[in-house]
C-alpha cells in the first residue's frame, strides 16, 4: 500500500478553478435532461392522431405507457449486472446506442403492438436521464480489500485518511431502485462509526 499523507480535500477543491473541460461537462448534462422524455411527452400531444389513423381508441395507448415503465425495470437489473461485469463505459455507450436506435425505430412503428414494442425495448420514460444524474451509485464502493473496493466497511478511503464516502458511490453497484433509505442508512452507520473513533 502506498505511503498515506493527510490531505485537506476541503482545500483542494475550493482552490481549483472551473476548467472548459467541466463547463462542457455541465452544458451536455443540462440538454440531455432538457431533451429527456422528449419521445413520450411528444405522444401525448399526438396520440389522437395516431389513434384516428390506426383507427384505435384513445385509452389503447395505456400499454404503451406501461410498456415503457417494464422496459425501464427491466434494464436497471440487466445493465447493472453488465456495467459490473463488462465495465459502466462500454454498458453505457452500448445502452445509449441502443436507447437512441430504439426511439428512432419507434417513429417507423405501423401498428400499436410494434410502437408497444419498441417503447418496451428503449425502456426510457419521461425523467430517467435526470434520475441518474442524482444518484451517482457503484464508484466508490464499500469493500474489504483495497484490490476490489475503494474504501473500508466503515466509508474511509484506502488511500487517503480521513476522507470519507457516505453516500449512493458507496453501493456495489446501481440498485435500480430510489436509494434514499439506503443512503440514510449508509450515512448514519459511518457517521456513528466515525463518531467512535474519537
């Protein structure tokens, strides 16, 4: 294990300046949450065209809609799995590519039971990009070994001393589901850790 020094964290961040880098960070990060849900907000307003040209009723739309939160479920699980086991770059790019094919794909939709399929497959709704974007969960996980986690079973990071992590990175991976209480949870049992210690 490499030499530990102590690192005032508060210090370094304060002092470092906003790069471009991170300016263009921020800006992708503000049009891919203006541009989120776009594909099922957009089918409120044209449902009933759509209905008069497939000759359907308005309320056959509700699989769609339903379809949508399965498919949604659904990947949270797989891709979670697969982020862990192929890395969450390659998991990401490859779910980005597949959601942006998918939602194309469902404009070319001739019947409701293929637009269902399609909105069932791309297993995005209206709000999930910008869930994620709070719940940062899986990079800096709880563990054992320095060899498979970032910090010890009580927050503490390997390599630094002192610097704690009590939040959604500490979870082993995206647990696809609010983690609020687990978070609370997290949080209370280092901080009583923590307060133990001194």
């Amino acid at each position: 294990m490499a030499n530990s020094k102590d690192i005032d964290v508060a210090a370094v961040i304060n002092d470092s300046g906003i790069s471009g880098f991170q300016f263009v960070i921020f800006a992708v990060c503000v049009l891919i949450i203006m541009c989120d849900g776009f594909d099922t907000q957009a089918l409120a307003y044209v449902a009933s065209s759509i209905a008069a040209e497939w000759k359907l009723s308005p309320g056959s739309f509700g699989p769609v809609f339903a379809a949508v939160l399965l498919g949604s479920m659904a990947g949270a699980f797989a891709f979670g799995y697969l982020a862990d086991r192929f890395g969450r770059k390659r998991t990401l790019l490859l779910c980005v590519i597949w959601f942006g094919l998918l939602n194309v794909g469902s404009a070319f939709a001739s019947s409701i039971e293929s637009f269902t399929q399609a909105m069932d497959s791309a297993g995005w709704d209206s709000g999930r990009l910008a869930l994620f974007s709070f719940h940062i969960m899986g990079t800096a996980r709880l563990g054992s070994s320095p060899k498979t986690s970032a910090t010890k079973p009580d927050g503490e990071t390997w390599e630094v001393r002192n610097l704690f992590v009590m939040d959604g990175s500490s979870f082993p991976s995206a647990s696809g589901v609010n983690p609020m209480i687990t978070i609370e949870a997290i949080a209370h049992r280092n901080a009583l850790a923590l307060a133990a210690r001194t």
